[in-house]
C-alpha cells in the first residue's frame, strides 16, 4: 500500500491538468501592559504603523509591523504562567473549508477572512462577531487553485480593511460599518489567475499580487490608491511577449534572460504571498514565484535566467520602480518560488551592523541579503537539498548538481520537492533570543518532463512526466516535519522540535519567551523559546496551518489562531493529515485562566453505502473520472482532510442525490459546483460506483 505524502504527491501531479475543484530598545518588555494606544482603526495610517513595533497591544499588519517578524512584545502571558492559559472564546465557522489567515487586531477589534474569503471584524475580547461582509465569491473558481479557497489575510489603513478574492477582486471595507467601499478587478477574468495572499498598504497604496502559475499565467503586483481604488502602478515579473513593447526598463532586462517564445505559456513568477517595507529605504520587496510551466526547457529552450522568476525584488512604494532584485534560482525549475516570508532585521555580522532580509525558501537555502542593496550575505540549506550543492557568496547563485538535473527520460529524485522545505507557513524571528523559527519539512520528488508537452487554456501546465516518478518509486520516500530553531548570524541550526506529521502551522514568538504552533495532530503548543521545551498544548479538532498571533484589550493578553487545515497536503492527502480532526474552520482565542470549552467533536459517523452492480470496466472508468475530476478537492482517499466532506460517509440522502449534486450543482453554495460541463450522467454513475466500492475497500482495509 503506497502511503504518506508522497502518494498524494504523485497523485497531486497525476491529475495536474484536470483540476476541478528590530524591534526598537525602548519596546515594551516583561510586567507591565503598556499603555493604551489611544485610537482606532481610523488612525492606522503611515505614522501609527510606522510605530507598530512599540504597538504592542494590536496587531496591525500581516507579521505584526511591516519588518515581518511576528514577534510580539507582550509578555503578560510567559513561560512561568503560561501552564494556567485556557480558551477565552471561539467564532466558528459554517464551512470546513480551510484558511490560512493571519488576523489582524486594532484597538479591541479583530479583522480577517474566515473561509470562502468572508470577511468579519469580531470583538477581540469577548467574540462576538460584529459584522461580516460577503464579497459574493464565484465559488465554481475553486477549479483554478491549486489548494483550495483558502485565504491569508487582510490589511487595515484610515478606517478600511483591504482583502483579496480567489476571483481576482481587490475589497475595501469600511471598518466601522462593514459596508463595501469600493473594488477592483485586479486579474483578467478571462485567464485562470486568483489571490490567495493578503495586500499590505504602503504610504497610502493597497498593494496585491496574484496566483496561478500552475496555470500558464504572468505574475504582477499592482498598486492602487488606498482611498479611491485607482490603479497606481503595476510591475510585472516576467516579461511579455517583445513584440508588444515593454512595461519597464526592468522588463526590457528581464527579457534578455527568456529564450523562445515564453509569452505563450505565461510565464508565472506569480507574487502570491510575500512583502516586506522598509519606510526608512523607503524599498518595498516582492517575493516571487515559480515558472510557468515548471520545466525551463519547455518554457525556455537554449536557457537562461528567466528573471524575475523565484526572486526578491525591491521597488519604491511610490510608483513601483524597481531598484534591485536577488534571483535565488536563476532558470527555476522544479517548482521553487521566493514567495516565502521576508523578514527585516539588522544582525550584528563579522562585527558590523547589518539591516538585513532573510527568508526560508522552498528550495531549501536559507538566505540572508544586505536590504540596502540585494547583496547575499549567506545562505546554508535547513533541510537536505540535492538541487544545488551550496550557493557561491561570490557570484550569488547556487551551484546546481548537474547529475539531478532532468530530462525527458528518466526521473532525478530532488530534494526538497514541489510541496517546499517551507511555504507560506510564517515563520517568526525573535530579538530576545536572536533566533529564527522555521516551519520546516523534508520533500522528496521524482522530476521529469514529458516529450511532447501541450500547453492548454484554462488549465493545469505544470509540464511534470508523473510516470517517471512511477517508476522511481517515489512514493516509498519518506518526509519529515520540524520546527527548527535557526540562528541566522551564522545561518545554522540550533535546535529543533521532531513533529509526526510534516504540515505543521505558522509561528508566533513573543516577550514571554514563549512559541506558538499549530501542529499538524491537531494541537496548538506553546514552547520555551529559548530551548524548545513543551510548556503548553491543547487539542483543538483540526489542523492548524495558520499562524499565531498576540494581543492585548482591557488590560489582558490574548494568543489567537485562525484553526483549520489548508493547503495541497491536507486536501489532496487526506489520511496523510488527522482526518478525524475535521471541526469547522474556527478562530480561537486564549487567555491565562480562560474557562471555554469547545463543542464535542462530532461524532457517530455511519457507513451507509448503497449496493451497485458495477462492472470492473465502469469502476475502472469512474476511478480514472474520479482521478481527473475529483481527486483535487476530495483526496485520494476519498478524504481531505476534513476540508470538504468524507466521502466514505457519505449519507442515504447524499447518495440519493447523488446527480443531482453533481450534474445540478445543488451543493453549489458549499463550492460543489456542477460538473455538466465536463461529465455526463454515465460517467457521473461509474464515478458514483468507484466512490462506494473504493470506501468498502479502504474501511475493509482499515478495520
Ligand atoms: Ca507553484
């Protein structure tokens, strides 16, 4: 029996193409809750959250201040009292559906987006929900992810908060009222983008960039006016086609380094996650994704860089004029982006100060670079990594092991695979103990391309050969998960914390010298942050893929998590996860003393699987449908890790409606949308068959 995440993995890639579904000294530290900032969402603007470091009560920006280090300095909360926390409240919601949003918390009041990208804003102290705002989502998009709906936050300025859609849709929100202020398409809806991202706002600019690389388009951050929704400026990572002229001078550079006629498969370097500012540079960096499609040979033959693919680059806020860019993986090939968190610190290094940005990348390096002016000055790999030997300090690229590069052929097993070493799971850097905490996993894949690669519209290309993975029998490697405790002075381990299972959630440090993590069991844990050890866990029914955050209202300090799985592991691997931690997406608040409880998990699941006289040909042919159509959302295991229903247990009634479902999309508003366009009611019958004859098999297997 083929098993753990690589199975899911190669099955990830089977149905690829067919997808349905520095701190300040003078912080505030130790006893005392510092006094109240005076104000509300209405005054956060370039001053107040130019201040955010010292603003130890909210949390108003993605990683807390625009540095991105998710460390907070409260400390009511600490490693000696923390045994005593419990849950102050919970908000749930209506759907399993995943997030991995960071909230925000200005004066009392927490902001995000929950599932289906709805926006709320909660009582930060009591939960009660104060209003929510549906931007009315096309849930049929779901098809043009790669991992679900899921959503990683939003951005508060002058009174409104700012998030993006899966359709592409930047929203403003009046913060006080919950009413829409304005919005703006900001991808082509006629081209499979979508953000998953959350925007920042910049000196008065909303920020957002897009997703889709999987999907053959061409990544861009675009900037528009925080009060008005006016465009203000717009920069591309990869080029377009020549012939049409170029956006920038940086995309006349960028050109140079693609061969062929790259244009036509869009390219990608899609900008799906990070940024980070520094207002005192006055640079704004972009992290960016992977190209479209992944093989450099098909997407540019005879070489190249292939700029801005898997890079970080800086810009002015102003009007987006670029300044430097540091390539990580020049000619990226196997699914890396530099989308990862930028943290912005200054480290003390073979004794000057440096102001420095690091980032865990998914291809395994970590890299730490003079922000001033993109130099490298270290990289060392926190997981085992075959790509790339190490990266040249002198010239800044890693030097590739030409043995595992590949081919048409044969597949290379490289380390770490498409799901990452580490993605947007955040990190966080604490200044107290001058580490790095990094949510990390080991990833194996077996990479090869395919002879005759056709590149399609409104579609998956991600241009892997999945039978040679087959054949290298991938699925037999083994992954790994581990918070790792990192010093970035001299770019190596410290200490680490093993975890069963390798999807673990974002980190949170604070002033306590406390860690926060969701754990991939199902828990939250709270470590000493100075040495790793256990003070605090609780089980809280589902995963927790998103990350930590700290506040303070009314004198008390509270730990919040947006709880809930998300991502391509859980939804694809189901059984990989905790399956049997499927509680609906919550956010859950803690504080010392909190006495709530959360509801009993449900339970008392029956079998109610319907008898069919199926021949071997129709399962095999609903078990090729199955893979095609509905193995993305639904899992291998006919589970998703709780994201959307099991469909071993599926009821009577379900099993009844079974067309209706899937023919008439009369599950829709839960984002099981018709599939008439693809599927008819033959096809929908040999599907239904393979569902109930595969359950009986996997629940005859497992009991
Ligand atoms: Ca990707």
């Amino acid at each position: 029996m083929l098993h753990g995440p690589f199975r899911y993995l190669l099955t990830f890639l089977l149905v690829a193409g067919m997808a349905a579904c520095g701190r300040d000294d003078g912080a505030p530290q130790g006893e005392s809750v510092p006094a109240p900032v005076q104000g509300s969402v209405a005054d956060v603007d370039a001053e107040r959250l130019a201040q955010a470091a010292n603003d130890a009560n909210n949390w108003m920006t993605h990683g807390r201040t625009y540095a991105e280090e998710r460390y907070s300095p409260l400390a009511l909360i600490d490693e000696h009292n923390v045994r005593t926390l419990g849950l102050a409240w919970y908000w749930e919601s209506d759907s399993t559906m995943g997030t991995e949003a960071t909230p925000l918390v200005v004066d009392g009041v927490l902001y995000s987006t929950s599932t289906w990208n709805l926006l709320h804003a909660i009582d930060a102290a009591t939960g009660e929900e104060l209003w929510t705002y549906d931007p009315a989502i096309d849930r049929d998009w779901i098809r043009y992810t790669c991992c679900g709906t899921a959503n990683r936050g939003v951005a508060v300025w002058e009174g409104r908060v700012y998030f993006g859609t899966i359709d592409g849709r930047l929203v403003a929100v009046d913060a006080a009222t919950g009413k829409l202020a304005w919005e703006v398409q900001t991808t082509d809806p006629t081209k499979p983008y979508s953000i998953t991202g959350a925007p920042r706002v910049v000196k008065g600019k909303a920020v957002i960039g897009n997703s889709g690389a999987e999907f053959g388009v061409r990544g861009y951050v675009t900037a528009y006016d925080a009060a008005s929704g006016e465009q203000a400026w717009r920069f591309y990572i990869v080029p377009g086609n020549p012939a049409d002229g170029y956006e920038s001078p940086a995309m006349e550079m960028a050109a140079a380094t693609w061969n062929g006629e790259w244009w036509k498969y869009g390219g990608g370097g899609t900008a799906w996650d990070s940024f980070s500012f520094d207002p005192d540079l006055d640079l704004l960096y972009i992290g960016t994704g992977n190209g479209s499609p992944w093989s450099r040979d098909i997407r540019s033959p005879g070489g190249g860089d292939n700029l801005f693919l898997c890079s970080i680059i800086a810009v002015r806020p102003d009007d987006g004029e670029y300044v430097w860019h540091y390539q990580a993986v020049p000619g990226e090939n196997w699914d890396y982006n530099c989308t990862q968190q930028m943290t912005l610190t200054e480290l003390e290094i073979g004794g000057e100060k440096r102001k420095v940005l690091m980032q865990a990348a998914k291809s395994g390096f970590f890299y730490v670079l003079d922000r001033t002016n993109g130099e490298l000055i270290s990289a060392n790999n926190f997981v085992p990594v075959t790509w790339a030997s190490h990266v040249d300090l002198g010239t800044g690229r890693p030097v590739e092991i030409e043995e595992n590069l590949y081919g048409v052929e044969e597949g290379k097993r490289v380390a770490p695979g498409p799901m990452g070493a580490h993605v947007w799971h955040s990190m966080s850097y604490s200044p107290d103990t001058g580490l790095v905490y990094i949510p990390a996993r080991e990833d194996v894949w077996s990479y090869s391309r395919p002879a005759n690669y056709e590149h399609k519209e409104m579609s998956w290309n991600i241009s892997l050969n999945p039978d040679a993975a087959v054949a290298e029998g991938v699925m037999d490697f083994v992954t790994k998960g581990y918070l790792l405790a990192w010093d970035p002075i001299t770019n190596s381990e410290k200490w680490r914390i093993n975890y069963e299972r390798d999807w673990n959630g974002g980190v949170l440090t604070t002033a306590g010298n406390l860690l926060v993590q969701g754990a991939a069991d199902g828990r939250l844990a709270i470590y000493r942050a100075s040495d790793g050890e256990l003070l605090w866990d609780m089980p809280i029914q589902t995963g927790a893929t998103a990350a930590p955050i700290s506040y303070a209202v009314h004198g008390e300090q509270y730990i919040a998590i947006a709880a809930g799985w998300s991502g391509a592991v859980p939804i694809l691997g189901g059984g990989g996860t905790t399956p049997t931690h499927n509680a609906p997406m919550r956010f859950l608040a803690f504080k010392l003393g909190g006495a709530a409880k959360l509801p009993e998990p449900a339970g008392g699941r029956a079998l109610s699987l319907p008898d069919f006289d199926a021949s071997d040909e129709t399962l095999e042919q609903g078990s090729a449908l199955y893979v095609e159509i509905c193995q993305t959302c639904h899992g291998i295991n006919l589970v998703s890790g709780g994201m959307t229903p099991d469909l071993r247990y599926m009821s009577s009634e379900t099993h009844e409606q079974f067309q209706a479902i899937v023919l008439g999309g009369s599950r829709s508003a839960q984002g099981m949308s018709s599939f008439a366009d693809r599927l008819d009611s033959g096809q929908v019958d040999a599907i239904h068959a393979f569902i109930v004859s595969e359950a009986r098999r996997l629940m005859d297997g497992r009991r």
